[in-house]
C-alpha cells in the first residue's frame, strides 16, 4: 500500500507496543473512517476487525458523536474538576450510574483504561485504610491479565513481556493462574463449561498470604489483550464469592467488555455478578476522545468521604478528569448506544458470530476458536522456531486484503464494531479465512 511520509518522521514518531524496525520498513497508514471501514493513505477500504483497538463500538465517525465534539469544542474547552463543576459531567456520572449493577453508583473519571485501573487501586487501598483495615496492601491479579500501562497495572498485570525490563514493580502484588486450559477447553462454543475450579487458585494465593494482608482482587471478566481468555461457566460467580468472604474487594477491568462487547452495558450484568468496582474505558467515547472512568460500590465512596473530617478526602485526580470534549463525546455515544439498541444487536448477533467464527475451525494452523458477545479469537500453533510470527503473518496479510485484526502473540483476536451487518460477518469471516489458507 502506498503511503505519504517522510523519513524524518518516521523516525521522530516512537509508537507504542510496536515493532518499530518492522513497522518503519512497511508501514501501514490510515487516513479516514466512516462506519465499518477505514481508508489507507494509498485509498484502499479497510474493514474494522477490531473496533479500532476494542473501542470503537458504535463505528467510525458517528454524525451524532461527532456532531457533539464538533459544538462542545466552540462552547467549552476545558474546565478543570478541582473544585469546579461542569454540569454535563455531573450529568454523565450519573448515567454511567445508571447502567452500572445495582450498588454501584458513584463514579470517578480519567482519561484512559490504565489510569482507570490504577485509580481503582488506589481507592480498595484507601477503602481499607478508612476502615482501620491499612494492613490489607496486597493486590491480586491473574497470570496473563492486562490493566494498562501504568505502574499499578503493570505490577497487577501478568504478561511477562510487560514487566521484564521495569524492576520489582509495585510491592506487595499477587497473581493466581488464568482460566484457560486448551487440553479441555478447546473450540467451546461461548463460555467454557470446564474449568470454574480453575478459581480455587485465587484461594491459594490469599491463603498462604493471609486473607487479612489483601485489599483487592483484580481481573478482566474475559482477558483480551492476552488473546481473549473466557471465563468457564461458574467461574466469575467463585471468584466473587472467595472475594466476598475474606473481606476483599473485587474489581471487575471491564476496559474491553463494558459498552455492549458482550451484549449488555457491562460484563458484570450480562454474568449477574456484583463487583466491587468496576474500570471502563474505551467504549464510553467509543474511542473518539479519551476517556475512562472507575464505577464504584457506594459503600466505598461514602467510608472514604466520612473518614475524613475536613478537606480533600481522595488525592486522586487528573488535569483531564471530566473533560468537557471526553463528556460531549460520552454523552452521545451512550445515545446512540441506547437510540440503535447496540448492546442489544450484539445479544441478535451473538449466534450468527459464534457459528461464523467456528466455521475456520478446520483451516491450517488452528488450534483453538474462542467466541462470546461480539469477541472472538482463533488461536494457531506457533512456529516452532518463531513463536508469533505466524500470527503476525497473518495480520499483515488480511490488512492488505482490507482487514484489520488484532494478533498477540500467536492469537488473532476480533471484535467489531457492534454496527456490524450479518454480510459484513461474512466478508469478514472469509477475508480472515483467505488469510489463513495462505499464511503457512
Ligand atoms: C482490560 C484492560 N485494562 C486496561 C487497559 C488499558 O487501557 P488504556 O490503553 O486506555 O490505558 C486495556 C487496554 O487495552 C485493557 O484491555
């Protein structure tokens, strides 16, 4: 594909998680999106495979969303919430409220998912502190978890490659092991039905390090950026209740699976679980400005505030927080997900996907087919010599057949847009199938 730079820029430009070498000799560059589809620098249409990166839910370049970009930008730029308000944003909080499981209703903004979940953090530690619980520091998360980029999530997170280089992290971080056992899981349809006991590895690691030493758990409902790891069937239900009955908070990342992935506002209320707390992102803007906030159990909220007497009860905060751009694009996102009936579409959709998806099951490579909401993921065998090159291969291929996916390591995950039509699904399906065929 043909693109337009210069050498002195793509050496200025250092992207984030990308093979900088590789990229800089081939690049691949957007210029426009409508819909479904992003178009090149060279021309050529793009399908979104991937919701730009699990985020553009409601498609590309909504007239309504950006409509209220383009007139918040004239109206108000910035506020700061340091002792400001801007209604809107007031107005957000509580509609975030609203879809979010009984309980909780209170909400914090940030500007993104990592900051999301460090700020998630930081409340459970602030939750115990106020109710004379400070010895409760240590956090959980789960082998193969992702929560962003920040120091806390990266110490919470357990993708290897994300920690090598940067020290012993935050002290005092945990892992138990993830949900996936391929030997009794493979090419499930939906939730595995093998493997809630997977969660009795969460009991282990509170147990030899005593229940009264840890303030929270934190997990994704399903991993995504590790390649869409699904919750067996009970799972998520045993979790919360070991949570629940040493005293320790639950966070629920919902970065990727709140704003309808799974077909309801959030994972929690498509499982019928009650977390504690729960990190959106994302798909609050659907992707159009940044934007993350923390939904929070009320009960945290009012223990923080009413321990402090006088003054700022929470040092937590960003310049951005609230911003009135972030605000203008939440609130017509959450319109255009509620006046399309989007989560709903996906509930439609879910089957169609399931069966499209598995139909690859029988191509080269394959070792493992993952599906639930509008999620999936196919699996390959990796080459021996070169573990996620095949992966990459693929990528690279199905982008220049007008595809876009997302590979981590010798995965391929999808999640389109929840515009997407049943014929697109196919396109989709079949694009990724060619690719497939040819990437040996
Ligand atoms: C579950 C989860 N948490 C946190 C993050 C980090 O979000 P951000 O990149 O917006 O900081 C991601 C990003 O993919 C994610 O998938």
């Amino acid at each position: 594909m043909s693109n337009t730079h210069n050498d002195t820029a793509m050496d200025a430009y250092w992207m984030p998680f990308t093979s900088n070498r590789e990229f800089k000799n081939d690049p691949r560059m957007l210029a426009t999106a409508k819909g479904m589809y992003y178009t090149t620098t060279g021309g050529d249409q793009v399908m979104d495979g991937i919701s730009g990166l699990w985020c553009c839910n409601a498609g590309h370049c909504h007239p309504h969303i950006v409509k209220a970009i383009q007139e918040q930008a004239a109206e108000l730029d910035y506020s700061t919430a340091f002792q400001i308000g801007y209604p809107a944003t007031f107005r957000l909080a509580e509609r975030l409220a609203r879809l979010a499981p009984e309980g909780i209703d209170s909400v914090f903004f940030t500007n993104s998912g990592s900051e999301s979940v460090d700020t998630a953090l930081k409340m459970a530690l602030g939750y115990h502190h106020a109710r004379g619980e400070g010895h409760r520091t240590r956090l959980i998360g789960r082998q193969r978890g992702y929560h962003g980029s920040g120091f806390g999530g990266t110490s919470i997170g357990g993708i290897g490659n994300n920690r090598k280089a940067v020290g012993s992290l935050l002290a005092g971080t945990l892992h138990f092991r993830d949900s996936v056992d391929l030997e009794r899981q493979s090419f499930s349809r939906g939730q595995p039905q093998w493997g809630a006991e997977l969660a009795d590895d969460l009991e282990r690691v509170i147990v030899t390090n005593h229940p009264s030493t840890i303030a929270a758990v934190i997990v994704e409902p399903f991993a995504g950026s590790a390649g869409v790891l699904l919750p067996p069937v009970g799972y998520l239900e045993r979790l919360r209740e070991i949570t629940r009955r040493h005293g320790i908070l639950l966070i629920f990342d919902e970065v990727i699976s709140a704003f309808g992935r799974l077909g309801y506002a959030t994972a929690a209320e498509r499982f019928g679980i009650s977390p504690d707390i729960i990190c959106v992102a994302k798909g609050l803007t659907s992707g159009t400005v940044p934007m993350g906030a923390v939904l929070v159990d009320n009960e945290i909220r009012r223990t923080i505030i009413d321990s402090s007497p006088s003054g700022i009860e929470f040092f937590h905060g960003y310049t951005y927080s609230g911003h009135p751009l972030a605000t203008a694009a939440a609130h017509a996102t959450l319109d255009v997900y509620a006046d399309e009936g989007l989560f709903n579409r996906v509930q439609i959709l879910e089957s169609i996907w399931e069966d499209a998806i598995h139909s690859l099951s029988e191509k080269p490579n394959v070792i493992d087919i993952r599906n639930l909401g509008l999620v999936g993921a196919i699996e390959l065998e990796p080459r021996p010599e070169n573990p996620s090159a095949r992966a990459a291969d693929i990528f690279k291929l199905a982008f220049d057949n007008g595809l876009l996916v997302r590979a981590t390591a010798d995965i391929i995950a999808l999640a389109p847009p929840l515009i997407i039509q049943e014929s697109e699904v196919s396109h989709l399906i079949e694009t990724l199938g060619n690719a497939l065929d040819q990437v040996r």
